[in-house]
C-alpha cells in the first residue's frame, strides 16, 4: 500500500480544505443549531465534481479513487459532520449500489445525475422492528404486473426529504426472510412515498433524518436494482463501503477537534504559561495525535483495498470501528481541555462531541462491528 498521497489526491485535498473553510464552516454551527441542510452546499460540491468521486467519466464521475473520496469526506467532515456524511450517504451507499448493481440504463439514467451532484441520494434499509437485524424488515414490495407496490416505512433515513433518488430495502417473500429481501431504486415524487417525521438529534443537526412512508407506491420493474431476492447482500456490501466513508467523517471529526484543541492550548494561559506546555494538556494532545494517525491509516488502508478491488470488509470494519471511538475518545477530551468553555457554544468542541457519539451507532454499531470482524478472524 502507497502510504503517501499522489500530486493529484494532494491536490484535490488542498481545495477542499479550502472549499471546506471558506464555504462550509462559516455557517456550520448556525446551521447546527437551527438544524438547516443547505442544498446550495451540495450544488457547489457537484461543481466541484466532489459528488461523484470514484465513479468513471462516462457516468458523470470524476475517474478518481475511493482513498481519494476518504480523504475527502475526511476533510468536509474537519469542519462539518454533517456536510461529511451527506456526501458519504451519496456516494458510498446510494451511487455506489447503482454503479455495482444497476443496469447500464439505470446507470446512465440515475447514477450520472448522481455523480454530476444534479440529484442527491439516499439508502433506507432500517426500520423501527430491524436496526442492526436488518432480516427483519416488514416493508413489503409486492409485484402487480409490470410493476411493484411497496407498502411499509423506513426510520433513520439520511439526506431524507431532501434527496431525489432512493435506495430502498423491501421484502419480495416474507417467507424467505432474508433471501426474500429485493432493492428498489425509488423517486422522490412517486405517488405513495411519503416523508414523514423528522428526527431531531443530539448531533449531525443539519443533515436531515427522516422517517420514510410507502401507502401503495407504485414502483416501475425497471426500477428494480439487483436481482429478485439480492437485496440483503446488496445492503451488506453497501454497508462495508458505507463504513469506509463513515471512518473518514469520524476521523475528519477527530482532526478537527484536535486542530482547535492545539490552537487553544497555545493561547489561553493558566499559572503564567500556555496551557499546552503543561503535561496534562500536552500528553492528551499527544494520545490525541497518535490514535488519529492510527485511524487514518486504517481507513486510508480500507479505501485503497476497495479501490484497487481487494477485499475490504474487515478492514472497513476495523477502520469505522477504531476511527469512530478515536473520534468520541479525542472529542471528549478536547473539551476537557477547554474547560468550562469547551461544555458552551462560543467554541465547537461541544458540536464535535455531539457529532462524534453516532458515528459508533451507524453503517452498523461498533457491536456489530465487532462481530464482523471476529466472524472473518475465526473463519474456516
């Protein structure tokens, strides 16, 4: 594995530092706090051909790599989770599930508008009976002629509302559980999808999370995405990649806190010297760097498995797992070292910290990450 970026992912991390900076913090914590998603930001991404980073140029992508989307998502993330994981959702679940699963007319159809950020996407696989036992899903899809009724709801679905196309989980044959279990590709617009109640949540506050309703929603057979009862392995293998992006935004949530940590404790002063040079402060800055330089290379090293077609499930399991406790760990001690400031709003370690607790909840609890994990350890 190539552990130094080329030119060009040096390049495009540059520019989005400064896309980041400029664009995106200037409002993050008011749009934390008034929990608005900004449609203008995604607009101005898809400008930047940031919306569709790993996928071919022929489907509207950039033609880069997925350890360049990592360090991408890594870099949104630094300054807003929320805008990191609304590129994340995109990307890694939405569009790549079309771009491995679809039929080349669903690709040119919706992953090119996709990829050219024209229309935002979304995954719904979670229901309010099946979190991390995804089997369990009631939602129904129940094939009428040359289409499908669904008929169900889904929980926890991000970049709800907002987004134009859908990945969506329905069961083809209750009977077959898992096995009964097919993908749809859904429009935002389809007679019987309905958008229901908005979550209001502890962190990532302006990333929209909507519960999704489906009354008789008319889905078109081409709209299938898979085969008939491919939607559980489907779900699996967007996940292993969803955990990827996951990792980054938990690891951009770590450096950024650690960035503002540092500047703080070079500034404020306590017994006549910079906090910094005190060994409390400077050895929680110290364990900070060296778990975050940790979690990056687990990521970076599951990005660039996916990229160069190794397996990466473990490695992707590892890296959401390790990288989403560094971010809680790192983040709690940043406003330690704030003090009473750090538990206000004038700084953004508290928003790090409210941001950092769900990256060990989704793309699969750090729980379920561990089975994953020990699963393929004790394989035969």
């Amino acid at each position: 594995m190539q552990l130094v970026l080329t030119d060009e992912q040096q390049m495009i991390r540059s520019m989005v530092r400064d896309f980041a900076k400029n664009e995106i913090e200037p409002t993050a914590a008011w749009r934390d706090e008034e929990e608005k998603f900004d449609r203008g930001l995604f607009d101005k991404m898809g400008e930047l051909g940031l919306t569709g980073i790993p996928w071919p140029e022929a489907y509207g992508g950039l033609g880069a790599d997925f350890l360049t989307y990592a360090v991408v998502v890594e870099e949104l993330s630094r300054v807003c989770a929320s805008t990191g994981v609304m590129l994340s959702v995109h990307t890694s679940l939405t569009s790549w599930a079309i771009y491995k699963y679809g039929t080349e007319a669903q690709k040119l159809r919706f992953l090119k508008s996709l990829a050219e950020g024209k229309q935002l996407g979304a995954y719904s696989l979670t229901e309010s009976g099946s979190g991390s036992d995804a089997g369990a899903m009631l939602t129904t899809a129940t094939k009428e002629g040359d289409s499908y009724l669904l008929n169900g709801s889904k929980l926890f679905v991000t970049n709800g509302g907002e987004a134009e196309i859908y990945i969506v989980f329905a069961m083809t044959d209750l009977a077959q559980k898992h096995k009964g279990c097919t993908a749809f590709i859904v429009e935002k617009g389809a007679p019987g999808f309905i958008f229901g109640h908005k979550e209001r949540k502890l962190g990532i506050r302006s990333s929209p999370t909507i519960e999704l309703r489906f009354e008789n929603c008319r889905i078109p057979e081409g709209n299938r995405l898979g085969e008939l009862g491919e939607g559980f392995p489907i779900a699996m293998k967007c996940l292993e990649g969803g955990r990827i992006g996951i990792a980054a935004q938990a690891l951009g949530i770590a450096q950024g806190a650690m960035d503002v940590s540092i500047a703080y404790a070079k500034e404020r002063k306590q017994f006549g010297k910079p906090i910094g040079r005190q060994q409390a402060i400077a050895f929680k800055i110290a364990d900070m760097a060296t778990k975050i330089e940790a979690a990056r290379l687990l990521t970076y090293q599951a990005a660039w498995r996916e990229g160069a077609g190794l397996p990466y499930g473990k490695e992707a399991a590892m890296a959401k797992l390790f990288a989403s406790d560094t971010a809680m760990q790192v983040s709690i001690e940043a406003v330690q070292i704030f003090g009473g400031y750090g538990y206000t709003k004038e700084f953004p370690v508290e928003r790090y910290m409210r941001d950092a607790k769900v990256t060990q909840i989704y793309e699969g609890t750090n729980e379920i990450q561990r089975i994953v994990i020990s699963r393929m350890l004790l394989a035969d």
